[in-house]
C-alpha cells in the first residue's frame, strides 16, 4: 500500500474521531455522510501526490540495492569512507553492519598491509642487494 494512502487513511481516522463520545458518530462524518469519506480519502491521495510532485520528490528506487551497489556499500564499510546515503533500514541491519566494520576494518586493513609488505618487499631486496654490491665494488676499487 502506497505510504500516501497511509497517511489519508489515518488523517480521516484523527477526523472522525475528534470530538465525539464513543458511541455516537463523529460531526466529521455527520458533515460528510459516510459514502463521501472514502471520496474525500481518495481526493486527500491525489492532493498528496500533486503536493509531492510540486516538491520535485524522488521516490527511492527499488533496485538500489543490486549486487555491485551492495558490493560498493560493503567495500565502502571497510574503507570506512562512511558515503552515508546508503544506510540499512532494519534495525538487524544496522547491528549486522556494525558488527561487520568492527571484525572487517581491522581484518581489512591487516590484509592491505601483508598485500603491500609482498609486493614492496621484491623492491627493497633489489635495492639492499645493489647497495650492498655498490659498497663492495667501492671496496674493491679502493
């Protein structure tokens, strides 16, 4: 059901129930008769909507979450870049992701450095081995 409706349906309920004892019938629906209130319901619905597309409102789209913007919010966590448009709803959700970035982050981290240690560590052994074969040549010179 349209979150729009919603709203009309519980404007109406606040409507007929304002002022009235419980077992008579509300002036609302006395002023309206009890045909016109889902009219009234159904033309609350459409003011919404002209109201919200006056205000230029995007409505979130439903494939937002395909698997490479998921991928991109969870590599996003462990960058902790925090891009902070994208959030999880549920709170199960928000738990799950916190427990993710405190085991991940470290996890993450501690991997980039063994990546980066193996790959430099070819680097710093070519330059140990023609420093230390440049001292013995100037040691032979001399």
């Amino acid at each position: 059901m349209c979150r729009r409706t919603l709203i009309a349906r519980r404007i109406v309920e606040e409507l007929a129930a304002e002022g009235h004892q419980p077992n008579e019938q509300s002036p609302f629906i006395r002023l309206l008769g009890v045909n016109r209130v889902s009219r009234f319901q159904q033309l609350l619905v459409e003011s919404l909507k002209r109201y919200e597309d006056r205000m230029e409102l995007r409505t979130p789209d439903r494939k937002e979450w395909t698997f490479l913007n998921s991928f991109n919010y969870a590599y996003g966590l462990l960058l902790t870049l925090g891009h902070g448009a994208k959030i999880p709803e549920t709170l199960g959700g928000q738990i799950f992701a916190l427990v993710y970035c405190i085991l991940g982050v470290p996890l993450f981290f501690g991997t980039l450095a063994i990546t980066v240690y193996y790959c430099i560590m070819p680097i710093i052994r070519v330059l140990a081995i023609s420093k230390k074969s440049c001292r013995n040549a100037i040691k032979f010179r001399d």
